[in-house]
C-alpha cells in the first residue's frame, strides 16, 4: 500500500481527492496495491469536507511520518510551498506538484535535494494542466536535439482572444465573461499579463535544453493591450493572434525565450486551437515538429496528470527518475534583441502622416489607401450627429417611405429590394464598412454616408433598373428629410451637390459614394456575385484606376460577404427561396416560380411588416444580437458602438 498526503485543499487538491475517489479502484488495478491517502494538510475549517477526518494543520506530522511515501504540493506560490516542499524531500518523502510558480523560480535546487536523498520531484500538471508533455519531452523526445518549444501556455488569455475573435467582444467584455465562467480568477494579472505563460515556458526550455531559465530573463507582454483593432488586422492578413510562448535554441547554446501575442497563420495548427484549450509545439532534428493538444486547465484535467506522478512514483518506489538540468545564469538567456523576427505595428495616424512617416512603404499604402476625393466640410458641422445612436434616428425618421412600398401591388412584389428590409441591413452593412474604414485610418462623413444610404431608394415608384429620374427623386427626399432633422442650413450647397452626386449613378468619386454602393450591392441580387471592386479597402488604384485587389483583406472580403449573406437569408423571405426559384426556373416551371415569389412577398407583408419602424430595426438588429459568432463584423461595427 502507498500512502499520500495533500497539501492545500482547494481547486487541485481537492480534484485529486475526487480522481482517487472515482478511480480508485481502476488505480489500484494498475498499481497493484491500494493508493490511500493519509492526510490532508490545510489551515482552513475542513470540518463540513467529507475528507475532515484526514485534516492536519501541522506539517511536522507530515515530515516525521516513516510511513507516508509522497506528498502532493497542491498550496500555490513560492513561499510556504517552497519551505514545505523543501523539508519534505530532505525527509526523503517524494514530492509531486502542479505548482508552475515553485518550479520555475526553484525547480533546480529541488531536484538536486531529490537526487542527494533518491526520491522523485516530479511536476507534470505544472505545464498544460492535463496534458502530457514534460514526460514525453523528458523520455520519448531524449533522441533528439530540441531546437524550439513553442505553445499555447493559458488557457484564460487564449479563451479571452477566441471571444474577441468570434463574437467581437472587447477585451474587457471577454474578460468578465470568463470570470463569470470560472475560466479567470478575480485577480486575472497572472493570465493577462502573461507571468503564467512566462513560469511555463522556462519549466519547458530547462527540459528541452538542459540549463535552468528564470522567469526574469524571460521577456513578458500579455493580451491586455489587445484591441479589436488589432484582431481585424490579424484577421485581413489572414492570420490570428495568440498569446505564446516561445523558447528557441540559440547557435551559440544559449535559449532565446519569451512570451508576447503574435500573429499566427490561419493554416498553422496552433491557429485553430480556441477556447480553454492549450496545444505545445516541439521541433526536434530527428521527429520534426509534434504537438501536444489539450485542456491546458480546470481541477480535473490538472488532478489526473498530478495522480499519473503519484501513480509513476508508487509503481517505482525505491527508483529516482534521473529528471535534472544544469544551473541558469546571465550566459543560459538571451533577449529578444537577437532575434530576427517579422514584427507587427499599430500605429494610429492619418494616412498621410503614414505616408511622411514611412517614406519607403509608399507603394504599398497607394495599394491598401487608395486616395479619394474628401466629402466637402458641411457648413454647421456641429450640427450632425455626433454618436452612433443617431444616425438611427434618421433611418427610422425615413422608413415609413419604405413601408408603402410594401404594400400588396407595389413593385410588382419587388419588396425584397426596396422594402425596408433592403434599407435596414443596406444601413447596417454602411455602418460596419465606415467602422472597418475608420479602424484603417480613413475619415467617413457618416452623416453623407447613412443619410445616403437610408434615403437611396425613397424616390423609387416602380421595380427594375434604377432611373436617374428615381434616383434625383430619392436624393431630394433624403436631402428635404435631412433639413428637417439637422437645419436648412446645416449643409451647404457643396455638400448637398455632393451627396446628390453619390446617390444618382453613384457619380462622386468620394469614399462615402463608393460604401453607399457596395453597401447597396451586398443586399440585392448581387449578394452573392458581388463586385468587390467597388469595395475600396479590398483592391488597390482609384475608383477609375486599375481594379487590383489587395490580398492581405481577402479574410475581411470573404467574412463581410458571408454576413451579409447570412443575415439576408435570416430576415427576408425573397432570399430565403431564391435557391428553390433557380431551381424551378432551370427546370421550366416558372408559373411555380412565380407562385413561390408572390408567397415570399406576402410573407414580408405579413411576418415582417411590424407598424412601429423601430420593431422593425430591432427585428433585423435581434438577429445579429441572437448570433454574434454567426455576425462578428456586424456585431463589433455596428452594434458594440450603438450599445456603448
């Protein structure tokens, strides 16, 4: 029979108990003896815990009992952990932990005192949690020279980054959601500012290459300076961030390690670890590259990789694993200062200012900021609205228009077009291209852009191709509507010439005339053949100018495609039975096609045409709301700045 103790009963202590409640039987089966635990070492009131007949607050008892084989390190900390894992191997008690920290700033000096008095130090849950990867580094990987450990070492920070990636979520909003899921402790620092990752990394570098690395010569930035700005870069280069940690062998033996965010290719293995999820990457000479993948941690997952330790301890009483590095030191580390890597800066300035800053990167700011023409400067700019909230106000100011045209006869059932579903996503759409425009260092007159596009079509009185004559007739309702909200003079004649201009034809060559199209274009029959060359931030040159797309934002082309796609098929009916429309016409029923169309339009009439135009908004914005991993775009452009 092997007898354990535990020491500190909470999260992990707690969760070995458990295991060896659940298991105990199988363990036994696989040991070949009993596997009981003796005491458990708290100084808190245990005396409701099933286990308060184990509960000793004096270490001493520990410490002199001939009878007690392993002691499980469960306190936390560098401290008490430290003074009591220390008394315990000079005892010759063997020792298991998942406590980073310790290990980290003393695991050396403790696997010397293990080897003077034969026992084990073992700590395998102190890297990935559940995940086996010290041993298999330590064993199976011995044939090879490691040359760079790489990884996911926290599972909160790489939690926090996946909400902000999928749902558009804010650091801080991702960050109270996993403190409201236990994923985060009240503190969070140690995660966010990256000092867990940073313990981790050293524990998996002095195994890989053999000299102890301190956690001060590791070079640390965690996740709280990242922005949704950066994950939109990351994600229209094609890459994701992650928060890693990264210990690289150095030609003249020396380690290079540290943990930062970094840009990781969509096509990298790392790239599609999401979630509490933890992967390590190992590059050796003879295997190659090979990943370690798991629940990096929560009190089970760590539980069972400590009671595999205890478990490999009793199996091999009496037999020391011969686990040891050399000693650290100035020559052991190196900074980052010597490694050449590919950086990514965010600079916040106007485009031109990025021009004078960055002289030799001119070309390729022509290619990403193609110059427009600036919206003339409104009279009494102070006037306009000023929050994302008001603009709203327009809209809903101009929608009954829009409501008319729902009415049964009009169009010829062409509501799908120019009903106020079209004008709501058309609005929504506008808004997120301006955010995504704004985020690139582009000014938008929001005002010119949404009052455009909220008024596009109110001149309209019969379906099919736009008319100049219709068109001049929705600029001038757009234009009288615009006076009654914001004053007669709020303008001026430049201003109103070119927002004119931006409706009929499109014919400004200005960035809010082409977001008015583009926006125009993702919600009608072009939603899935749409031109992205009108689409500025997508391809390089003028508006007249060659029509060369830019690759780093072929990410962003294709996932504002799909949302729009999307939230079209969620909230009109007449995109809802497109695909069986094209399938009818191909098979030359087109009577049933016209039948299905009519249908679709009734449902519009009907389902969907709420009195109140606000019911109406709500209805199209509850969809992104019900969804934001389905409208991440939408959701971060559109609705997080009418929230905030």
């Amino acid at each position: 029979m092997a007898n354990f103790a535990i020491m500190g009963f909470g999260t992990v202590g707690s969760g070995v108990a458990e295991v060896l409640r659940m298991n105990g039987a199988s363990i036994a089966e696989k040991l070949g003896e009993r596997l009981t635990l003796k005491y458990i070492l708290d100084v808190r009131d245990l005396s409701a815990s099933p286990y308060a007949s184990l509960v000793v607050k004096d270490f001493a008892l520990l410490e002199s009992d001939p009878e007690l084989d392993v002691v499980v390190e469960s306190i936390g900390g560098a401290k008490v952990a430290y003074e009591f894992t220390r008394r315990a191997l000079l005892a010759g008690k063997h020792v298991v932990t998942s406590n980073k920290e310790l290990v980290a700033a003393h695991g050396r000096e403790l696997l010397e005192i293990a080897r003077d008095k034969n026992v084990n130090y073992l700590f395998e849950a102190s890297v990935g949690g559940g995940i086996p990867v010290l041993r298999p580094l330590f064993q199976c990987l011995a044939g090879n020279r490691i040359e760079e450990v790489v990884g996911i070492l926290n599972g909160t920070t790489n939690y926090i980054l996946t909400r902000m990636i999928r749902a558009g979520l804010t650091f801080d909003a991702a960050l109270a959601e996993a403190q409201e899921k236990g994923y985060a402790e009240r503190d969070p620092s140690a995660d966010v500012d990256g000092h867990d990752a940073c313990r981790k990394i050293c524990i998996l570098a002095a195994i890989a290459f053999g000299r102890h690395v301190y956690p001060e010569q590791v070079p640390t930035q965690g996740i709280a300076g990242v922005t949704l700005a950066d994950v939109d870069y990351a994600e229209s280069a094609g890459k994701k961030i992650k928060l890693l940690g990264r210990a690289i062998r150095r030609e003249d033996g020396r380690v290079c390690a540290y943990v930062a965010p970094h840009l990781v290719d969509q096509s990298d293995p790392l790239a599609g670890v999401e979630d509490v999820f933890n992967a390590i990457s190992v590059q050796g000479d003879a295997i190659g590259d090979v990943m370690f993948y798991g629940r990096g941690a929560g009190k089970l997952p760590t539980a069972s990789a400590v009671v595999a330790d205890v478990i490999d301890v009793a199996r091999n009483m009496g037999h020391r694993k011969a686990l040891s590095w050399e000693p650290g030191g100035e020559d052991a580390a190196c900074g980052t200062d010597e490694l050449k890597s590919r950086w990514y800066v965010r600079a916040r300035a106007s485009v031109d200012g990025l021009r004078a800053a960055l002289p030799g990167l001119a070309d390729t700011l022509d290619a990403s900021f193609p110059p427009h023409p600036a919206f003339p400067a409104a009279a009494q700019p102070g006037r306009m609205p000023s929050t994302p909230a008001q603009h709203p106000r327009f809209l809903l100011d101009i929608l009954p228009i829009y409501h008319d045209h729902e009415r049964p006869g009009n169009f010829d059932y062409g509501t799908a077009y120019h009903g106020r579903g079209h004008i709501c996503r058309a609005f929504i759409f506008a808004s997120t291209m301006a955010g995504i425009m704004e985020g690139m260092g582009h000014e938008v007159d929001r005002t010119a852009l949404l009052c455009g596009i909220a008024g596009h079509d109110a001149g309209r009185e019969r379906s099919g191709a736009d008319t100049p004559e219709q068109e001049a007739a929705s600029a001038r309702l757009a234009l009288d509507l615009m006076h009654r909200s914001f004053g007669e003079d709020t303008f001026g004649k430049a201003y109103e010439e070119e927002f004119t201009q931006s409706i009929i034809g499109h014919a400004s060559p200005t960035l809010e005339s082409m977001l008015l199209n583009a926006a125009d274009s993702l919600d009608i029959v072009r939603v899935k053949d749409f031109d992205f060359n009108c689409f500025p931030f997508l391809r390089g040159g003028t508006q007249e100018g060659p029509k060369t797309v830019v690759p780093e934002y072929q990410g962003l082309r294709e996932q504002l495609h799909e949302e729009a796609y999307l939230l079209a098929r969620m909230t009109d009916p007449r995109t809802q039975v497109k695909d069986l429309c094209a399938k009818l016409a191909e098979a030359g029923k087109l009577e049933t096609v016209v039948e299905v169309q009519h249908a679709a339009s009734d449902a519009v009439i009907g389902q969907l045409a709420l009195e109140k135009e606000e019911d109406f908004l709500a209805f199209i914005e509850g969809k992104i709301r019900a969804h934001p991993d389905m409208f991440p775009l939408l959701t971060r452009y559109y609705l997080n700045p009418l929230d905030a």
